[in-house]
C-alpha cells in the first residue's frame, strides 16, 4: 500500500479524487484503487486493486480485505476511471461490485464501504450521492453520510 497525507480528512468524493490525481488520471486503461480510512476519515494508505482493459478491469477482493485488515481500516473508498467514456455513469458490473464488496466488509468486524467513484475525464459519479440507485451499497451510518456524500 501506499501512505496518505496523515492529517488529510476525505470528506467527500472530490477529496478521494484529488489524492488519487496524479496516479488515476490519463490511464489509457482502466485502474481501480482502494483508499483506506481510519474512523475519524483520516486517509491512511491505498493501494491499486485492479487493471484492466479499456473497458473492464478485474478488482481482488483479497488484496482489499487483506489490505483493510493489516491497516486496521474501518472504511474503505473504490476509486476507478472509465477512460473510454465520456461519461462516468457506474455500469452493472460496477454496482455488483460495490453490492458485493459492502456486504463483505460488513462481516469484517463492520468495515464500511463509503464510496464507490468513477472518474471519465472531468466527470466524477459518487454512488453515496446517488439517490437514483436502489438499494445503494454505499450508505454508511447517519452520522457519516454527511461527510462523505456531501459536495
């Protein structure tokens, strides 16, 4: 994994993507990273779970609990880009994905996943602002929702 400023604080959606700039941005393919938190939203480390194709990219669960564990992570953030779009709307596969992996996290000592980001050039989609998307796996507890969903 890779640290994190320790004294930032991800309050929302473009935070995630503004410490992630430099590395997701003009991939020709897509990247899918974790970002790792602590419980007062302290960033404290991410690290690239997937690459892929310029349409896909496959993302291991296993390197994200392990990573989630072995920082004592209490949420975790998924961060990926859609470089062949210019839009950045989540696909199926893309809110499967943030279905399976809240679910699993919460069966890790309650591990929350506060956000799933998709980037596609100057669009950024957050999925814990998306009151469209039924059964949103992105919604944390009351208290938390305003820190990462509000823009």
């Amino acid at each position: 994994y890779k640290d994190i400023s320790p004294n930032a604080i991800i309050r929302n959606a473009r935070d995630a993507v503004h410490y992630l700039a430099d590395t997701i941005y003009d991939c020709p393919q897509e990247h899918c990273y974790s970002i790792f938190l602590n419980s007062a939203l302290h960033p404290i480390g991410y690290t690239c779970v997937g690459t892929g194709s310029t349409g896909t990219t496959p993302v291991s669960f296993s390197k994200i609990v392990q990573t989630a564990l072995l920082l004592n992570a209490t949420g975790i953030i998924l961060l990926h880009n859609h470089p062949s779009c210019s839009y950045s709307a989540p696909t199926d596969a893309d809110i499967q994905l943030a279905k399976n992996l809240s679910y699993v996290l919460k069966l890790l000592d309650g591990m929350v996943l506060y956000d799933s980001i998709i980037i596609s050039g100057n669009h950024i989609y957050n999925m814990a602002s998306d009151k469209s998307l039924a059964e949103n796996p992105t919604q944390p507890e009351p208290i938390l929702t305003k820190n990462i969903a509000a823009q």
